[in-house]
C-alpha cells in the first residue's frame, strides 16, 4: 500500500518517510484500500518511529552457558519466566531447556500460587540447584542464596505437626469431625 502511494505521488518510499508533509498533495481516490484502512496507514506514515509496543527487556543469557552440562548447582543466572503452573514455575536460563522452579523454591516465604511471585515474561534471578542432561531436567530455586530455608535447609513449616492419634472410637471420631470443621 506504501508502495502505491509514493508511486501516485511520483516519490520514492524512503522519501515518504523522511518527509511525511508530502501526504498532504496525495490524491486518496486512485487508492485500492478502503477509507479506514487508507488513514490508518496514513496516519502510521505521519509519526514514523513510533511503536505503541511495550519495551521488551531480555535476559542477559551467560555467554559460557549454552547446553545443560554447562550448568552447576551454585550458579546464579538470569532468566525469563516462560510458564507458571500450580506447582511451580518454568524458566528460560539460555540452554534450550526450561528448568522448573518448584512452589517451594519460588520464595524465602509462604506462598499458596506461583503467581503471587512470578508471572510470565518476567525477567528473574535463579539459582541452579540440579540439572541432569540425560533426563534433561533443570531444577532452580529463587530463594535468597545462604538463607536457612534455601535448597532443603531448615525451611518454614506448611502445616502445623500431626496430633497424636486418638486411641478410642469417640477420640477419632471427635477428630473426625474437628476436621470436616476446618473444611
């Protein structure tokens, strides 16, 4: 459609470009394009540069890790979140294989959905806990490195201890019923 618009104006399409004042002499009638479509273009032509798209930010993927036998369990690198699941998050760390950072690796506190830490296209810093190129299986951790609930250390609990079991029929039935309660 450019095209035909620099030819009707005898110009060449970079000149359209460099100095869209010369839309003003365009004759819209010989132009095979409905009106809408035709302003539309027109009005793209009149603002040249202008992206209404959002910045996209890349991670900066290491240099010297390209497949998953590069990985070692202590590397901290940087990656896009490229799927979040109930059960954790998948991020791109540059090897052509997403690694998962499982929901208790997400954050140094409780969180009931991944979503509540990460979403998608969001740039992270991950620290590689395992990654096994024959399974090609990645696992990461976005916990703080050295802090007593990262990678398996002395986590927070989830869920308080079991009580002991009840010993008579009116014990586990009463425990019975103190858990359908809670429900």
């Amino acid at each position: 459609m450019v095209e035909q618009i620099a030819q009707s104006l005898n110009v060449p399409v970079e000149r359209i470009i460099e100095q869209p004042v010369l839309l003003e002499k365009l004759d819209k009638s010989g132009l095979a394009a409905g009106v809408y479509t035709l302003n539309d273009i027109l009005e793209e032509l009149r603002k040249p540069g202008r992206d209404p798209r959002d910045k996209f930010l890349a991670p900066s993927f290491e240099d010297n890790v390209k497949v998953i036998g590069d990985l070692q369990p202590g590397m901290t690198l940087e990656g896009i979140v490229t799927n979040v699941t109930k059960f954790g998050a998948f991020v791109d760390v540059g090897v052509h294989q997403d690694g998962l950072v499982h929901i208790s690796e997400l954050s140094d506190r409780y969180i009931r959905e991944p979503s509540e830490v990460v979403k998608v296209g969001q740039i992270v810093k991950v620290h590689v806990i395992s990654a096994d190129p024959q399974s090609k299986r990645i696992a990461l951790s976005m916990k703080t490195p050295g802090s007593k609930s990262a990678h398996g250390g002395a986590s927070q609990s989830r869920k308080p201890a079991p009580a002991p079991k009840p010993q008579s029929i009116d014990d586990k039935l009463a425990a019975l019923a103190d858990r359908w309660k809670k429900r």
